[in-house]
C-alpha cells in the first residue's frame, strides 16, 4: 500500500466522523464562546493555567525550539491561557478566536501586563489564510484543546500556517458528566449521541500525521474524579453545548434545567463525575 493510499484513508474517516458530529454554524459557535467567557477563567485556576504553560513549554524545548522573538499564531486561543504565557516568553503572538468576549478578555490582561498581542476575531472553519497573511508566516502554530481543528481541512489549514513548528493538544476521550449528557440527548433532544467520535479531537489529527511521515513528539494524560457545582451553573453550561444541531429550543432548555434541578442535592448542589484523556504533540513542518 502506497503512502498516498494510507494518507487518504486516514483522510477520509476523519472527515466522516467529522460529519457524524452535525453541524454548528460559525455564528452559534461565536455565541456559544461569548455567553462562556465570563466564566471560563474561573475554571482555570493560576496553577492549572501554568501547568499547562509549564508542559508546552517543556515539549517546545524538547524539540529544539525557541520563543525568543518567534512568531506565534494562537488558533482558538480563548481568553489567552497560552497567548499570555507565550508573549511573557518572548514570543510574537497573534491570538485568533471566533468569540468577540474571548478576545476582550485577552486583550485586557494583555494591556495590565505591558504584553504585545495581535487579537484576531476570526472563526478557523472559514478563515482564508491568504487574505489574512498567514500562509508561512509564522515560526510556530498553536491549536490547543479548542474545537477550531475539527477536520482535515481545518487541520492542514494549521499546518500551512506553519514554517517552523506546529504545537497540538485535544482529547482521545472526555467524559464528563456523560449520564446527564447521554439523557439529554435521548429524552430531551430525542436524538442518538454520536457515535464513532472517540478520539476525534487527537486519535485522527495523529494517525493522519503518522501516515503522512511526520514522527511528532507526543505526551499523554489522564484526569478523572467528580466536582461539584450549583445545579444552575451546571444547566447553562449544558444548554451551552453545540449538542449537533444549531440551536437549542427554548422548551428544550427549560427541560435540561428541570432535569438539573431535579438531579441536584437538597442545598442546590450537583455533583458530576469526569474523565479525560488527552494528547499533545509537536512536529517540524518541514521533517
């Protein structure tokens, strides 16, 4: 078999998982990420947060590459949970999120801290790399835990960004609070969970490089245990999940509250259980 033929392969079956998901359209996405961003830092503690510095700086160094005045492009960067560490390292960066929040955010702990960052406010399903300057144009390309990379067009869009190195993390699986999810879907929504998505975010990006002749430094992790979070929290975060399908009925959220009340202890609390293993790799574009 032909190095071309495994490549297509690969291709080909993460693009119909990819399709498997549904459909959620840029304009939900950026909503979605917006209504998210007043909290989402607060889910990343300062020791979480540089944990995850800490370990990309690690791979980084690893394979040989300096930040010192590199050009970063940060694709679905958030509210700068690696941005900010990069350009505290030296680095050039260009931050690109789909959430207009996301990126105030950004920029804001970016002007308190003296810290030079380009904010891009750009969905990565339908970004045109040529209009925007970025083909080859940087040394290094982030795409870290953020649904910007959901196939392979997206995929190689990052990699053709790239004239350095590119720096990959996602899921091989995530639970969390899967038997609340998986209800939702069947009782709520009336509709099956995807099936055949284990692995989407990192099994596929991997054995896709794999096949292509690229041997990436890869790390591994695996989390698990149970939090606890008011019940009301907990049930806008769930209407917040794309769940394959563009948008949520309001009947449809009113039910996933009930549910979540219902599930929730006398005081208001919900406790969910959650399990997560992920993967990160870094590769030189050119190897």
């Amino acid at each position: 078999m032909q190095q071309s033929d495994n490549v297509r392969y690969w291709a080909d079956y993460w693009n119909a998982a990819a399709r498997e998901m549904g459909t959620v359209t840029d304009d939900s996405i950026a909503a979605i990420w917006n209504r998210r961003s007043s909290r989402f830092t607060q889910d990343m503690d300062a020791e979480r947060q540089q944990k995850r510095a800490d370990e990309m700086f690690a791979m980084l160094d690893e394979a040989g590459f300096s930040l010192q005045g590199a050009k970063v492009l940060d694709i679905g960067c958030g509210p700068g949970t690696l941005s900010l560490p990069l350009a505290r390292a030296g680095a050039d960066v260009t931050s690109l999120d789909v959430s207009k929040e996301m990126l105030g955010r950004l920029t804001g702990s970016a002007r308190e801290e003296g810290l030079k960052i380009t904010p891009v406010e750009c969905s990565w399903w339908t970004a045109d790399i040529d209009a925007l300057g970025f083909r080859n144009a940087f040394d290094l390309v982030v795409a870290a835990m953020t649904p910007s990379i959901r196939d392979v067009e997206t995929f190689d869009r990052m990699v053709a960004c790239s004239k350095g190195y590119c720096y990959y993390s996602s899921h091989f699986t995530r639970k969390v609070d899967e038997e609340a999810h998986r209800e939702i879907y069947r009782e709520i929504l009336e509709k099956e969970p995807c099936s055949n998505t284990h692995g989407l975010g990192m099994l596929y990006p991997f054995m896709y490089l794999y096949a292509s002749g690229y041997r990436p430094i890869v790390r591994f992790s695996r989390q698990s245990g149970s939090r606890e979070q008011d019940w009301v929290v907990a049930a806008e975060r769930a209407m917040d999940l794309p769940w394959g399908t563009p948008e949520v009925s309001d009947e449809a959220k009113e039910k996933i509250r009930e549910y979540y009340r219902n599930a929730a202890a006398p005081d208001g609390t919900y406790r969910y259980e959650f399990e997560t293993f992920s993967g990160t790799m870094v590769w030189a574009v050119n190897d």
